[in-house]
C-alpha cells in the first residue's frame, strides 16, 4: 500500500470514529436528555463519558489535522483530487476550533454542580445543540475523505 492509502486509511478510521459518537449522541443518547437528565445525573449519563471522550480525540484532532497536512501535501500535483484531503483539514480544524471555544467552556460548567434545574437544562441545551452543530461538521469530514477514496479508485 502506498503511503497515501495508509494516510487515508488513517483519516477515514478517525472520521469514521467522530461520525459514530456523534450518531450516538445526536441519533440515540440526545433525544428526551433535556426532559430526563438532572444534575446529579449528569456526570454518569454525560460527564464522565465526555471526560474520557476529550482526551481521546484531543490526541485524534492532533493526528487527524496532521495527516491531512500530509495527504494534502502529497496530493498537491494530482489536480483537484487534492482539494478533498484540504477540504478535510479545514473541517477538522474548524471542528476543533468550534468545541475549543464553544463546547469546553460549557463542559466546564456542565462539571460544577448546578442547583437549580431549570439554569442546568438551559446549559445542557445550549450544550446538546453546540454538538449536533459540530456533528454537521464530521459529517462532512467523513464526505469529504470517502471522495477521496472515490477519486483515488475511479
């Protein structure tokens, strides 16, 4: 295998990840959360999960954003196949970039005990829609790497 699938290969397997968790959360685990989940619930049903998950993909966008670098650079002679890999760049920084400044803050308070229910649901729906909005973002991480096997095999 060339050093371009490998690199591919690697993208599609993060992207493949991020398209996932976010079906799970958006499709499955977000629906009824704001009727059901309490404060106290929070760090079972949410928190803890969403702790585990940043590190994880903190080290992901690191190696997704370089890998595209890299394919990006390796494509750069073969005509607009090469926009797809840079295509997947720009979204993955801007997908990193957006839970950066919009999703960690509301982490943070998510994590400190909030009394009163009513302030908890407008921070947990102010968080739930900050994440179906970054979903929309890895969907189009995943579109943009499978054109890329497309372009490659066609």
């Amino acid at each position: 295998m060339t050093t371009e699938a490998w690199l591919g290969a690697g993208l599609l397997f993060f992207a493949s990840l991020y398209l996932g968790m976010g079906f799970s959360l958006v499709v499955l685990q977000f629906p009824g959360a704001l009727a059901t989940t309490r404060s106290t619930d929070f760090p079972q049903r949410f928190g803890d999960p969403v702790r585990r998950a940043v590190g994880f993909f903190t080290v992901g966008s690191v190696l997704m954003v370089a890998g595209a670098i890299w394919l990006t650079a390796l494509e750069w002679d073969d005509g607009s196949r090469r926009l797809l890999p840079l295509a997947y760049l720009v979204l993955a920084v801007l997908a990193t970039a957006f839970t950066v400044v919009f999703i960690l803050p509301v982490n943070r308070r998510l994590y400190r005990d909030i009394p009163d229910q009513a302030e908890f649901t407008r921070v947990l729906d102010r968080w739930i829609r900050l994440n179906v909005v970054r979903y929309a973002f890895w969907v189009l991480e995943w579109c943009a790497i499978t054109g890329w096997f497309v372009a490659v095999v066609s």
